[in-house]
C-alpha cells in the first residue's frame, strides 16, 4: 500500500523558511508535547534529532532519533532549491525511523524537517474488498463529512486526564462497491488539528497512513482498495508538536551510466 492520501487537506501547506516555529493553523504550543514537557529531557539533548544522507547521488536517506514520549508519528516536510516553503513529504507512524527519498533532481538542494503527532487511536474496523476493476471503484464524488455542532467532541487530546475519551469512537465500515468502503465514526475530541486514517492489509498491525483529513470529519469514501483481500481501518485524532531543526542536503550530478540512451 502506498501512504499519505492527503484527502480534505492540501499537501502544500505553506510554512515559513527552517525554523523551530510550528506551522500556521496548527498547535503553537512552544514545547513539542504535553508527554514531553513532563518528561525527563533536559540539557542539550534534542528530544527530535534528524539527520539527512545522500545515498547516491540523487537519492536522499532520512534517519531520526526521537527522545518523546507518546509520540503517534511524524510529518515529513521538505523543500527543495530556492524555495524555503515546506510541504508534506510523507506521513509515518512512530515505528517508522527511516526514510528514503529517491530519484531526486540533481544537483539541487533539499531540505527535510519532522513534524511530530500525539493522538489516540480508534477501535479497528474492517472489510473484506472483491474483485473489480479500478474504474468501477474510483471516486464517486463523495466528499468527507463533517460533524455538526451538536456532534463535535467535548474531550481534549492535549489533556492527559481526558485524553483516553478524546479519542475517536465506533468506527463503521458500509460496504459500497467491491473495491470501495464507507467509513463512519464518532468525533470525541474538541481539540484536534486533523484526523489520520490508517489501513492494514491481512492483519490487524502494520498500520499505515490512508488519508489525511480536516478537524471535525466523521466519515470517508476509501476508493480503490487491493482486491480480495481483508483491509483493517482505524482513525487517530491528533495534535501535533514543533518541528525537529531542518537538515539538508545537495544532490550531485547522475551517473552517465543512469542516463538512458
């Protein structure tokens, strides 16, 4: 399964130039996590170190240490050239601590930063998908719901007192096509700065991201799944923390042995 639909959200949110400032619109909080302002971290110790490697000459491997406690995942954010706006790279889970980024421009510079995310995830839902094609299970023009404002949530993720009743609640799978589920839950949380929805294949672990939704969404059209195979849904409410420093690195020229002929 590929990662990171980003549905009901650009994947160009716009940033300021690397920094250690958050992003607009999302937590402005000056420490990365409630979990972490209570932890033990202290003298120069990062509690997010980031490092980029050039691979080859195009190919840019990421690797992180994170010292947070709680953490969900990361947004990875890069830029590339001249331009200092960051943007959504990717979305990981917290297991995740690798990262390659291939096939890259050469001879130009990028620059990486994470994002962590704090959340709670909900109960695991699943479908069982059949056989067909991919134009009988595309988009059926449905977009992702919202919660109304007798619906929205009351709890808040950042409370660690009430952050296990923040968390999204019975989640529903209505099959629509073959290939094609409707995703229903219960928004709990009045806090969150989005919503991730995760998907397993033939297990209930190995999560990966799907989709990344807007604050209040209590539903979703899962398009194009893998046929005949058992898909396990889950949803996370989340919050996010400040941004790691940012690392970058400059491509080099391809091999005269990769340029095709």
């Amino acid at each position: 399964m590929t990662t990171a639909l980003l549905a009901g959200c650009s994947s160009e949110i716009e940033t300021t130039a690397p920094s250690d400032a958050p992003m607009p619109g999302y937590s402005t909080s000056a420490v990365v996590s409630n979990a972490l302002a209570a932890s033990a971290i202290t003298g120069t110790e990062r509690p997010l170190e980031l490092t980029a490697t050039l691979a080859d000459p195009v190919d840019v491997d990421l690797k992180w240490k994170a010292n947070i406690p709680e953490v969900a995942g990361y947004f990875i954010d890069f830029n590339m050239g001249s331009d200092t706006t960051f943007r959504i790279l990717d979305i990981v889970l917290s297991d995740v601590t690798t990262y390659r980024h291939p096939h890259l421009m050469p001879n130009t510079r990028f620059a990486y930063r994470l994002r962590p995310f704090f959340g709670k995830p909900s109960n695991v839902a699943s479908f069982d998908s059949g056989d067909a094609p991919d134009e009988a299970s595309e988009d059926a023009g449905l977009a992702p719901g919202v919660a109304s404002a007798g619906e929205a949530g009351t709890n808040s993720l950042r409370n660690p007192l009430a952050s296990a009743g923040a968390a999204p609640s019975d989640l529903r799978i209505t099959r629509v096509a073959p290939r094609v589920a409707d995703l229903n839950w219960k928004d709990n949380s009045d806090d969150e700065d989005g919503y991730l929805l995760e998907i397993s294949t033939g297990s209930d672990r190995g999560f990966q991201i799907f989709a990344l939704l807007k604050t209040n969404t209590v539903s979703f059209r899962a398009l194009t799944l893998p046929p005949n195979t058992k898909c396990y849904f889950r949803v996370l409410a989340f919050y996010e923390g400040g941004p790691s420093l940012a690392d970058e690195k400059t491509t080099g020229a391809v091999p005269a042995t990769d340029i095709p002929k």
